[in-house]
C-alpha cells in the first residue's frame, strides 16, 4: 500500500513539473527586447547680445548646421532673424524672449537681423555672404 502511494505522488509531482514547463519542446524562449526610443535631439541655443552697444550673436559662426535651433534675445531691443537665402524666419523677438526652434540648413548660409542690419551670423565658418538689403517693416533709419 505505502508503495502504491508513493508511486501516485511521484507520478503527481512529475506531472506538476512537466505542466509548469509550458509544455513546449523547441527550447526556444520568445522574450521580446526592450525598445529603446532615441533621444530627441537636443535644441541648441544661439544667443542674441547687446554688448557696448554693439549687437551680436553668439555662438558665432554658430556650427549647428543641420540642427535644431532657438535664438534667445538677451538684448534690451527687439530683434528679427531671417537666413539670407529665406529658408527660416522667427518674426519678432521681443528682449528676455526666445524664439521657436527652427532647423538649420547643414552649412553655407547666413542670417542676420532685419532690424540691424549689420548683425550678420553664420551658420559655419565657410558661410560669409552679407545680408541682403533691408526690405522690412523696420528699414526706414537702419
């Protein structure tokens, strides 16, 4: 009798064992990898002085072709940034504000304030055209 017993609960235990292995025979386990997002990218800041009276940007050239961009306007005045070759606009940046980020092209162009004409900043280093002729609304004693 005892054997008997003993032989039905290794028989149970075997079949609890076999039942908590899922049943399957590949080997094979379907675990699915973690995804990994890639970070956004981050949005660099070119910075708009007023130093000594003299207006500027700065990093300048600013060496973030191809990148997403926001100008800040440290400035006591407002300021106006446009590519020379009309691929970005910001509209008016009013002192202590910043702009939206815009992207900018990978190399080879300038931007400038529309405002003051003689804040000219370069995307790199190779970039060196002038702006073009004031043509905005804030053109008439510039």
């Amino acid at each position: 009798m005892r054997l008997k017993v003993l032989r039905a609960s290794i028989l149970t235990l075997g079949l609890a064992a076999f039942g908590c292995s899922g049943g399957s025979s590949s080997g094979s386990s379907s675990t699915t990898a973690p995804s990994t997002t890639p970070a956004a990218a981050a949005t660099m800041t070119i910075t708009i002085l007023g130093q000594n009276g003299t207006q500027a940007f700065t990093p300048n050239p600013s060496g973030f072709g191809g990148q997403q961009v926001v100008f800040k306007n440290n400035d006591s005045v407002t300021h106006h940034i446009v590519l020379n070759d009309g691929s970005v606009d910001t509209g008016d940046i009013a002192p202590g504000a910043t702009s939206k980020a815009v992207t900018m092209p990978s190399s080879g162009t300038n931007y400038h304030c529309t405002i003051h004409l003689g804040m000219i900043g370069a995307v790199d280093a190779a970039a060196s055209s002038a702006p073009p002729p004031c043509t905005g609304p804030y053109c008439t004693g510039y």
